[in-house]
C-alpha cells in the first residue's frame, strides 16, 4: 500500500449512489452519511493512502447520480469530513431507462439467472450508453493525472472503457458486485450489447468479482464475445493487459462485534425479548427482492411447522424485508407472494397467544438490526442467486457470544467462505426445514465451534483487506504492464 501511496495521487470513487444522502433542509442541504459496506471500505483505503477527513489532507471525490431536484443547490455545500460529492444530474427519463429500465429490468434479472423476467429495450439501452457518458462528463472534469479511479457495478459497465479513450493514462479499476453468470446468459443479450459492455469492463486495469467463478465466468465470455487471449488471471489486448481476480468483499467486523454489545442495542433487544416472550427465533432480512428466495424460505418453515407439532408455539420467524424497486412489476408481484403466504401460514399454525411469523415490510434502524443479530437462535438467508451476500456476515461478526446457528444458501457468494453454517439449496424446502430443526437442536458446543471459525476468518478478511487486496492487485497490473511492454 505504501507504494499506492507513492504512486497515485487522489482516489476517485465512481458508483450510482453517493456515500450520503442529500437532503432539502430549511437552510440549505442536510448531508445524511450512508453506512454501507463500501463507504466504510472506501474511508479505509484513503487512510491507507495518506488521506482522511483531517483538514489537512484532501478528502475523497465521490461521483454518483443526483436527484436533478438538487440541480441549483451549491457545489461547495455537497461535502462532509470525508467526501466530495460530484452528483450526475440526469433527466428523468434518461434515469428511468438507465437505472430503472436497462440496470433493473435487464441486467439484474439477466445476471441473477431470471432470464424470463428480463426486458431487452433499444431505448433503454441508448439511455444506458447516455448515462455513462454522463458520468464520464462529470469525472473528466475532476480528473486529475496520477489519480485512481475506482469504478463501482453493474450500472457502469461501458464507463472503464469511456474512460480509458478520454484519458488513457488513467489508473482505472473496477468491481462487480452482483454474479457474473456464465456465457449461455450474456448470449442472451444483443450482440452489439454484450460486445459493448464486456468491451466496456475491459477499459479497467484491475477487474474484481466477488468469487472465482464469476471471475471464470467473465474471461470465458471475454473470449467467446470478443475473441481475445488470456494468459492465466490476465486479458491481453494489443497495447496493455487486464489483470481479472476474485475479491470476496468482507465487512467492518468490530463495527458488529462491539456494535452489538452497546447499551442502546442490549435495550432494544430486551424490549424485543419481552415482546417476543419465551420463543426460540429465527431472524431474516432482505430488500425486497425475487432473487433473495423469500417464498422458498416460507415454504421451508411451513414444513418444518407441519413436521414438528412440538414446536409450535415454542417458535417465532422475525422476517424484515426492506422496500426496494417496488415500481418494477415482478417486485410488486412478489410482495403480493410473501404477503399471501406469510398471512396463509400464520392463518394455518397461529393461536390466540403464538404468531409463527412476525413479518414487517420496512428498513430497521441500525441498532434495531444489531438487537435482532444478537438475540436471533437462527439466521434463515436463502437467496436462489445472490453476488455476495453480506447480511450472513453480518449476523455473524455480531455474534460475540458465539452463539446462534446460521442456514446459508449454497447459492450466495458468501457459502464459499462460511463453510461451518449449515449449507442449504434454498429450493429445497425438505432440506431446509431439517436445518431449521438441526439448527434449534444444535448443542451450544458445536454453535460456539462453528462460530469461531467463521468469525475468525470474517476478522482476518475484513473488508479493509478486501480494499487492500484489490489496490494490490494494481501494484501487479502495473508490474505486468511493464512486463508485456518488455516482451
Ligand atoms: C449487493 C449484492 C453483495 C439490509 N436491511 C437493512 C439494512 N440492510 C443492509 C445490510 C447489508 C446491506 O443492507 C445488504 O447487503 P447484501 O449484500 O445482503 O445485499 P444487496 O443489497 O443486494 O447488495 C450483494 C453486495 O452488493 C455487496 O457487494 O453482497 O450480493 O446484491 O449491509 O446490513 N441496514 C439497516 N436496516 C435494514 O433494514 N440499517
């Protein structure tokens, strides 16, 4: 990292969101800080790169959308102690075909292995292509030389590549955050789509996936779309290479593990305990999403209600879903789902005095989400698909008392690292109500067992390293570069 130090001058993060919200304020704007894994990821590696929020130092240049409400508000008041936001303001309907349209309707689904609920639009594919621009726009003009440019997921993919043509010296990396899936999905796609935004990731020197199978993924479809060699992690074009690795994001492990023994979340959690009686609980929370498995997950713990009368009022299901891109039909579809079959079991199994499932559709604060980590026996997380996964570790780094079991889907990112929860296929609901009883049953040796490793290995891979190990990887891109130029 010191030579990351020597070598780059500033980092520029770019993502679609911003790392806080803007806010109408009676006087000016009210900057809310968003707490999500990468703002801690990204304050972490300015400070491993010499910056932080101290006056004397530069602060951390972050370009996202912005609501084209905030058009007038002053540039200079869009700061806080860390960041500098540079908001890309786009027209409504430009937003509506890139973010919600091409993003939303198409890549997510597509990527996600839901071909079926994909949308292919030429228009939202021309937004798609403006909206990058646009960003491009924003960032040249805060680009300086010598600056590394970190470029954040699936809304950017043509971005890597807009920016290697305009400044083609630039030190650009880039991660994926969602499954990269295999070439028999990205076929599916327009040809001139797919070469666009393969082509597009290309622009980067440094590209990051979650696992090693999306990284494989995604060099299968660089040589099957455009045809290009690999040696080993690398894609060589014909004046560079790019370097192509996995890189599991882990999160801020003490901002759990200390977090969750506050006095503010043991209150919440002994007023949650009060309310909750004296049930074993099992804990999910998800945003609204197909792709998060929540009626599989129902359905498992209806079969594990139907096969063990003895539990019945000895247990309650805490399940939080989040609202997220409920404009989408299939999002609104689903909702409808959840709610008819959480209403269909707590009308089958519930009495007087015992609701099987306490389901609420709303965000929880965040100490509201340390009580429940904490107090929960089990964490149910079945998504069919997702990228990472980051509320298992979540659940997990929380638990300081090595206590409480974790049920993991085999098809989360995360299931490669948590090896001692108890692996499930979501689909599967015979299997995953065995796991709820083995998980209720498990003796508090083996809990505190399986515990322990998983939240040695989250401490040792914390998301400061996960920073760490990709602007590594640029030290390398950099000695490969001058290797393929010595050749
Ligand atoms: C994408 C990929 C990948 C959730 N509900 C509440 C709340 N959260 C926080 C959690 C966690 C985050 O939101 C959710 O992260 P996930 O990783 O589980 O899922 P996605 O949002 O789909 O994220 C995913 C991730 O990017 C990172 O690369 O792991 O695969 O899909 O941090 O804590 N936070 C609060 N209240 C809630 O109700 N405060």
């Amino acid at each position: 990292m010191k030579i990351l130090k020597e070598t780059y001058n500033r980092l520029l993060i770019v993502a679609y969101r911003l790392p806080f919200t803007i806010k109408q304020a009676n006087e000016g704007v009210e900057l809310v800080q968003n707490s999500g894994g990468l703002v801690s990821a990204v304050l972490s590696m300015a400070e491993q790169m010499g910056q932080s929020g101290s006056s004397t130092t530069p602060k951390i240049h972050w370009i996202g959308y912005g609501d084209p409400t905030l058009r007038h508000v002053e540039a200079s008041t869009l700061e806080n102690e860390n960041f500098i936001a540079h908001p890309v303001f786009l027209e409504d309907q430009v937003n509506k075909g890139f973010y919600e349209g091409f993003s939303n309707d198409l890549i997510w689904p597509l990527f996600h292995y839901f071909p079926t609920y994909a949308s292919f639009r030429d228009s939202d594919f021309m937004n798609y292509q403006q909206a990058n621009m646009r960003f491009l726009e924003e960032l040249t003009a805060v680009i300086e030389p010598g600056d590394l440019v970190w470029i954040h997921d699936f809304q950017l993919m043509l971005l890597p590549d807009m920016l290697r043509q305009a400044k083609p010296e630039t030190n650009i990396g880039y991660f994926f955050h969602i499954p990269f899936p295999t070439y028999e999905i990205i076929k599916l796609l327009p040809r001139t789509w797919r070469q666009a935004l393969i082509g597009g990731i290309l622009g980067a020197d440094v590209v990051g996936f979650h696992t090693a199978d999306y990284a494989q993924h995604f060099m299968n479809s660089v040589s099957e779309v455009l045809a290009l060699p690999s040696i080993e992690q690398r894609v060589v074009l014909p004046d560079r290479s790019v370097t192509v690795g996995a890189f599991p994001i882990g999160i801020d492990f003490n901002k759990f593990d200390l977090g969750g023994q506050t006095d503010e979340v043991l209150d919440i959690k002994k007023r949650y305990e009060s309310l909750l009686g004296d049930t074993s609980v099992i804990f999910s929370v998800d945003r609204l999403d197909y792709a998060k498995g929540i009626t599989y997950r129902l359905q498992g713990y209806e079969r594990f209600l139907n096969q063990n009368p003895d539990w019945h009022d000895k247990i309650t299901f805490v399940m939080t879903v989040v609202p997220s891109r409920d404009k989408i039909v299939q999002y609104q579809e689903i909702k409808r789902e959840i709610e008819e079959t959480v209403g269909r079991i707590n009308g089958l199994f519930g009495t007087i005095g015992w609701r099987p499932i306490v389901y609420s559709y709303m965000s929880l604060s965040f100490p509201e989400l340390l009580a429940l980590y904490t107090l929960c026996d089990v964490a149910l997380i079945t998504p069919i698909r997702d990228g990472m996964n980051l509320v298992c570790k979540e659940f997990v780094a929380s638990r300081h008392d090595c206590r409480g079991v974790l049920i993991l889907s085999e098809l989360a990112g995360a299931a490669q690292e948590m090896t001692e929860a108890l692996i499930i296929n979501p689909t599967d609901t015979q299997e995953v109500a065995s796991a709820i009883k083995k998980a209720l049953t498990m003796d508090p040796g083996e809990q505190e067992r399986r515990m322990k490793f998983m939240r040695d290995h989250l401490q040792n891979h914390n998301v400061f390293r996960w920073s760490y190990n990709f602007l590594s990887a640029f030290d390398d891109a950099a000695t490969n570069h001058s290797r393929l130029e010595t050749d």
